[in-house]
C-alpha cells in the first residue's frame, strides 16, 4: 500500500470519527459579577489564611490539632492530614502550624518518609 493511499484512508477514519461535541466548549464571557473567585472553584474552600485563629484554622483543615511546643499564644501545633491512599494504608501528611500572639504565623508541611518502608 502507497505512502499516499495510507494517509488517505487515516485521514477518512480520523474524520469519520470526528465528534464536535466530545471536544471542549467556549469559555464563558468574562463576566466579573457572575464569576466565582478562583479560591470558591478549588476543593478546599476554606484554605489557610495568615492571622486565624486555632478555632478556625482546625475548622479550615477539618483536623484536630496536637500541641508540639510553644508557650501560650505563641505554639507550634500539628496537624495530621489524611489525603487519602490506597484501601490498604491511608496516607497521612504532617503539616506545622506556627502561631504567634494566638495568631496563623505560618505553616510548613513535612512529606517525609514513611517509618513502614525503612
């Protein structure tokens, strides 16, 4: 078979089999009234913000918080924050919470290593 009859026929299959409507759609107009903020689309939408409080903060992670260190107002907290995993094991990510005059200051997250693969 030709190098030309070949492509012929690739080119009839592929265009038989063109479907307008299992490709994506327009975007919408822009319109800023209408449109959610990028923050209200994500899954998480009460995500971390400098200067909240314990309350809200472990209201934000859906988690409890566990005392690391700190004197009071200004402690370091930890969170267990469990993402998921296979049937067998979930998997649980730490995330630091530094707080300072009662205050979010900051936060780190730690993926280390799982103690089970060592």
């Amino acid at each position: 078979m030709s190098r030309l009859v070949r492509g012929a026929l690739l080119l009839v299959t592929l265009s038989a089999g063109w479907d307008p409507a299992a490709y994506a759609q327009p975007l919408p107009p822009l319109d800023a009234a209408r449109s959610p903020p990028f923050t209200a689309t994500l899954s998480n939408n009460s995500p971390l913000a400098i200067g909240m409080n314990v309350e809200d903060t472990s209201r934000a992670l859906g988690t409890a918080l566990n005392y690391v260190s700190g004197r009071p107002g200004d402690e370091i907290f930890l969170a267990f924050r469990n993402i998921g995993g296979s049937g067998l094991f979930l998997h649980k990510d730490r995330l630091y919470l530094q707080f300072r005059r009662g205050r979010l200051a900051g936060w780190k997250g730690d993926w280390g290593q799982n103690w089970m693969w060592q």
